[in-house]
C-alpha cells in the first residue's frame, strides 16, 4: 500500500490556491491514477457521526427480513430502499471477467463466485433531487423505514459529511489533472448521490473467503468509505496487485468509479475490488454477538455521480487523446442504466 496516498485535506481546506495544497492535490491524482484508490483524513468529519450511523444500520438488519423487505422498491431498479441478499450480480461473473480474472497470477485472482451476492443493500438519496425529470427513476425520493424516528437525520448527517469530503476530494483531483477546480465537481450538482451502506450476517456466512460482494469496480463517479467495524476488503491495484485494506481511525477511502473512467478516457481507471468473510471479522462477529450487538458487517459507503442528464465525455485535454474513442460521449442517465441491466438490477 506504500504508493496509496493519505492525504490530509487541510491546506486544501485552508486556502486551495496555496504551493501545499496543489502538491496534495497532484498527490490524490496521482494515487488514483497508480492505485485506483485514495486514502483521506478530513477534519470535518465526525467519527461520532459515523458511530451512530453505524449502531443504527446493524439494528435495521438484524429485524425479520419482513420488516426489510417493506422498505424495497424493484421498480425503481432497487435504487433507493433496500436490496436483499441474492438479488446483485456481481461483474466477476460477465464473460470479460471471467477471461480477465484467468489470466492472473494465482495470488492476486478474485475470490471465485457462483451467483448473486450474499448481501443486503440500502440507498438513501442525499442532497437534493434534480430540477428535471429526464431519468426520475434514478432520482426518486428516498425510502423512510418504520420504527426509526431518527433514521432520515442519521442518514443525512453521515451522508452528507461524506459527500462534502468526497466533493473535495473531486475537486483536488481536478486541480491535480491540470484541470479547473470544478471541472468534474460541477458534474455532481443534483446528482443521484446514494448513501448506501452494505450489511453481510457474518453468523450466516462464515466460511473464510467467502464473498460477501463479488469482484467489481463500481459504475458511479467516486465511492467514499468511512471506516468500517469490520475487515474483508480488497482492492487491485492498476498493476494487478490484490492488497487487503485497512481504513485507519478517523480516515476515509475514496475508489475511483466508471464514470471517472470515463471522463478521464482511462487516465485513471476504475478501481477493481471485493469484500470476503476473514476469520479477523468473524472473531469480531462472535465477540460483538456476546456483547448482545447484531454480528453483521457493514459498509459505511456513499456513491458519487454524475448528475443524471450530465454528458459524460472525456474532459478537455483528455478528450484528444487516442484513447478517446473508447469512450463514447452519452449521459450519466443512460450509462448507469446500462450497468443496472448487467447488474440484474434493472426492472424490465
């Protein structure tokens, strides 16, 4: 992990403009570009706030699946709401993967899977819904789950310190491409930004190894992770290398996303990743069951987009590049849509 950068995001914060903050921000690019991935420590985040989002998530889960299963919308592409367990089909298992994933040396091969994935999902929608309605089924209003009066501020409060980080971290990384500050972060205004945590039951699923979710890069802009209870992810670097992760105390983790992808036609590549079950995460789920906690892990994890009507296009110097014409111009809408049909989520 020498070549992930942890950045501190004060002289960024202080004055954007200043010698310290650029030379961080060519760092983010830099480590996107390298890794896929970034690591953040911003002093306006909360660990506090995370902590509460988190207690609350784990009791959501751990209701009868009945209780859940009221909060799902399908026809809405499982897009706000929850998702259960078995429904997401992981990229891994599309026939590029599968070649891709044979031609890597043994140590750094994805955890094989045989199906869907053995979690549960909820999206909660933070910040505000678009002025148009050009693609409503992605920007519908978000889903409030009986008996928690304090989910929509828990939610809004985690969600948008997330979101906050993350808009900073588009913005450095622009300024660290040769770019204006805004040129992928005003891409996000009124965007379908989706909280949208991930929840395993680590007494159900508890061989070591298994996936919990399959190998795959995520097809928004940039995915934000606070730092979860729990070990099991892994991400793979540009150069291949399969490295487990570790988001330390009051850190973040940014991953690039498809649409970053595609803005930068392929400068910096979507991030490649998995979650598994660990015995380190399974003796954490034992101890948290003795101490009368719900043993699920789960994610603390916000997707980033591009707003639903936006163009996706390879961005100024970018879009002259020879590998620009891999990268089609269309909007974020369409692209995304796309994707939930490979993802089996899409509602026919």
């Amino acid at each position: 992990m020498d070549r992930v950068a942890c950045v501190d995001l004060a002289p960024f914060l202080a004055d954007g403009a200043s010698p310290e903050a650029l030379a961080v921000c060519a760092e983010v690019a830099r480590s996107l570009r390298e890794t896929g991935i970034v690591l953040l420590r911003d002093p306006r985040v909360s660990t506090a706030a995370s902590s509460v989002f988190l207690d609350m998530l784990e009791d959501y889960v751990a209701q009868d699946d009945a209780l859940k299963l009221a909060d799902e919308r399908p026809g809405l592409h499982y897009q706000v709401g929850t998702t259960r367990e078995g429904v997401e089909v992981p990229l891994q298992r599309s026939a590029g993967c599968v070649a891709r994933t044979a031609a890597m040396p043994v140590q750094h091969r994805p955890s094989n899977v045989t199906g869907p994935d053995p979690k549960w999902r909820y999206f909660w929608r933070v910040e505000e819904r678009p002025d148009d309605a050009t693609f409503e089924d992605l920007n519908a209003a978000p889903v409030v789950p009986a008996g928690f009066p304090a989910w929509s501020n828990t939610m809004d409060r985690w969600g948008g310190l997330l979101l906050e980080a993350v808009t900073t971290c588009a913005e450095m990384a622009a300024l660290g491409l040769g770019l204006p500050r805004d040129a992928i972060s005003s891409l996000m205004r009124q965007g379908p930004h989706l909280l949208a945590p991930t929840a395993s039951d680590l007494l159900k699923h508890s061989r070591v190894g298994q996936p919990l979710a399959g190998w795959h890069s995520d097809l928004n802009l940039l995915t934000i992770h606070g730092r979860s209870r729990y070990p099991g992810l892994y991400v793979w670097l540009r150069d291949g290398s399969k490295v487990a992760v570790a988001v330390s105390t009051g850190c973040l983790l940014v991953q690039a996303g498809q649409q970053l992808e595609h803005l930068t036609a392929g400068h910096i590549q979507a991030g490649m990743h998995e979650v598994v079950v660990t015995e380190t995460a399974l003796a954490a789920a034992g101890q948290a069951a003795l101490d009368g906690r719900p043993p699920w892990r789960i994610s603390s994890t916000l997707f980033a987009h591009v707003a639903s009507s936006a163009t996706l296009a390879p961005l100024s110097k970018f879009a002259t590049c020879t590998e620009a014409s891999g990268y089609p111009p269309t909007t974020a809408g369409e692209q995304v849509m796309a994707m939930l049909t490979q993802l089996q989520l899409k509602c026919p």
